[in-house]
C-alpha cells in the first residue's frame, strides 16, 4: 500500500494510495476523511478486486492493474501533489489510528521509517516522496530480472533501506500467517457481542445496502456460524465462517472452517478445521470447484505441514486459491493444496497424505509424487 501525504497542518490533504494489494479510499480509507487510496495490483492478480469492488457502500478504492508493477509504480507517486508516502503490503491487515499513521508519516524527515502494531512490526513503511521516488528509481536502475512487486519493492528495496521502526496505535486483524488468519476468523464466532469486536467493525467502512440474499434449505442446518451474502447452504456448517457467494451442496458438513469467496462445494463432502482461500475462476453455474464426496482436513490434529511448518500447523489444512478439487479425493491434515492446482493433476491421486504439499507447476510425474509424499516447496 502506498500513501502519500501532505503537511499535517490540521491532517489535511491526505492522499493515501495502495499498492501491492490493500487500502481503502475515496473519502473513508483508514477510517479518515481525507484519505484516498488507489489499489495496484499485477496483472496475475486481476481477478481480485471484484471481489471488495461491490462490498463497500461508497466505493473504497480505485483500482489499477499494471503489466509491469515496479515501473508503473513510479509515475502514480511521482505525480502526486503530496509530500509523504506509506507502503504497505497484504502480508499485514490491520485497523490504524488514521490521525497516529498520518502524524508518523508526516515526521519521517529524510528516513524511511517501518511501522508496528500492538508492537509488532508489519510491512509498512512511511517516508518522503521524493525519497521514495528516488529508491523506486534506483530498484529499476539495478534490476535484472523480473520479480513480483512485494520481493523487488518491500524485501529488495525497502527492508535494507529501513531506518528505524515507529510504533502506530491500532490492532493487527493478520500478518502473513495462515494459522493466525484463520484462528481470528474463528474469534468472530466466540465473540460478536463484545466491545472489542464492536470497536474493529466501527472503523471499517459501511456495508453496501444491497447485498445479495443468503438461503438456507429447509433440511440443511447452520449452527454456531456467520454467513455473507449469496450464501447457500444445502448441507450442515458448523462453528465456522462462510464468505460471499459460498455454495454448500446437500450432505456436506463443513466444521471449524473458514470457506471465502466464491467457492461451490459439492455433495457428500466434510470439511473439517480447513481454510479455503477465494475461488474467482467462472465455472458454469451448476459446477463445483470442489467435488462431490471430498474429505478435507480432520477434525482433531497437531499435524504440521512439511513446507510450511509456521504457517500451516495444529491440524489446519489449506486449500489455495482457484484450486480445483475433484470429486472423491480426500486430502489429510496438514495438507496445502496450492493455488491454481487443476483438478486433472489431483485426479491423479486417490489421497493427499498428512503435512504434505501439491502444487500447480511440477516439471514431471515422478515429482509430483514426491511431492505427495514427502511434501516440497
């Protein structure tokens, strides 16, 4: 994400922009009415913005996609009237005392300053814009490969460039770890009613008034559970949280789970202590993205995944985004299915053992059956 700021007589004219994945803008990002942000995304990830692009009542970003991220960066900050900028990554999601973040950014002098929350550092960072302007030119000048925009900007650029690391008040909601991602989904079901969860939801932006309808079937049975909206529940959801557009079909349970976006489960299935990422490949209506009669993840584990043993443990299993699981495969605990897997790779299999990883490019059969079996980054 980048912000870019002006002197903060009385905080005016902010004018926050993102890139490489987050913000929110148009007069309510960070919960201010001064900041602006506009989303840059890579072109591999298009897809994305559809899906916050109708779930804000007042649009919260403008959106650009940019074939060449590092280099199209460059112009948007140039041009900006501002004087400072914040960078951010997806790899933190937190909720930001707008008026901290814009006193910090304005005082950065001549440094490049990281951030952190509740002491924890994130990836942002706050510095003038000619400063930034000039690091930008400087990675391009140096670069000799292509990279994606989060290793040639924040790992390439900006760590080794760091000065100093500021604390902002705020709360971080996710920083880079999927175990925490999906235990505080989780935390939303235990707490609803409390004056913490009612303190984070005052300061996103307001819901849109039209949303899509959730159905639940006169057989099917929800409990303990949020749903969003367009949700379809044929079969049993159980202690967990559902996002937009989720279909669950007739006879699948789906328990301790955390299924988002888009994703068409189909019949006879159980989900078990799993996190789904978004589903955002057009399938005809009637088609699942997860076949009938899957088994995924367990319900009782400490399994950790062999590639991934900080992000994945405690039993979590990962289904990553625009997978596609056929029908009848049962995948164990522990298990991370990678983004983009096709379900003709995964038909392969019969079952996709504890701790293990699939991914989508594998430069042969005899790989991608050691990569079954013993797990592989």
């Amino acid at each position: 994400m980048v912000a870019n700021f002006r002197p903060p007589i009385e905080h005016q004219g902010l004018n926050a922009r993102g890139a490489a994945g987050d913000g929110r803008g148009n007069g309510s990002g960070l919960g201010h009415p001064d900041i602006e942000l506009t989303i840059v995304l890579e072109e591999s990830h298009r897809t994305i913005p559809l899906l916050p692009s109708s779930r804000w009542k007042r649009p919260i970003a403008r959106v650009v996609v940019l074939q060449d991220p590092l280099a199209e960066l460059l112009p948007i900050i140039d041009s900006s009237r501002s004087e400072n900028v914040v960078l951010a990554s997806l790899s933190s999601v937190c909720v930001l005392d707008a008026a901290a973040l814009l006193e910090t950014a304005a005082g950065t002098g001549s440094r490049i300053v990281k951030l952190s929350v509740a002491k924890t550092p994130i990836e942002t960072y706050a510095a003038r814009r000619e400063t930034i302007v000039s690091l930008l030119k400087s990675l391009l000048e140096r670069r000799t490969d292509s990279k994606p925009l989060r290793e040639s900007l924040f790992t390439d650029g900006l760590l080794p460039s760091m000065d100093l690391i500021e604390e902002v008040p705020g709360e971080v909601l996710f920083q880079n770890d999927l175990m925490e991602y999906h235990k505080n989904n989780l935390w939303v079901i235990g707490n609803c009613a409390t004056d913490e969860y009612r303190r984070v939801l005052s300061r996103l932006p307001e819901l849109a008034d039209k949303s899509a309808e959730s159905h639940i079937a006169e057989k099917a049975c929800v409990r303990n559970s949020w749903l969003a909206s367009g949700v379809e529940v044929e079969g049993e959801v159980e202690d967990s949280i559902i996002f937009a557009n989720v279909h669950i079909r007739r006879n699948t349970r789906v328990f301790r789970s955390i299924i988002m976006n888009g994703n068409r489960i189909g019949t006879g299935g159980e989900i078990q202590n799993t996190l789904v990422l978004p589903f955002s490949v057009e399938l005809s209506h009637a088609a699942p993205n997860i076949g009938d009669d899957c088994s995924i993840g367990s319900k009782s584990s400490i399994m950790k995944n062999a590639d991934f043993p900080d992000q994945i443990r405690d039993g979590l299993t990962v289904v990553g985004m625009n997978a596609e699981i056929p029908a009848g495969l049962r995948i164990e605990a522990g298990a991370c299915i990678g983004p983009g897997v096709p379900a003709s790779l995964l038909r392969k299999m019969k079952l996709v053992k504890k701790g293990t990883s699939v991914f989508k490019q594998v430069d042969s059969e005899a790989e991608m059956r050691e990569g079954v079996g013993k797990g592989r980054r």
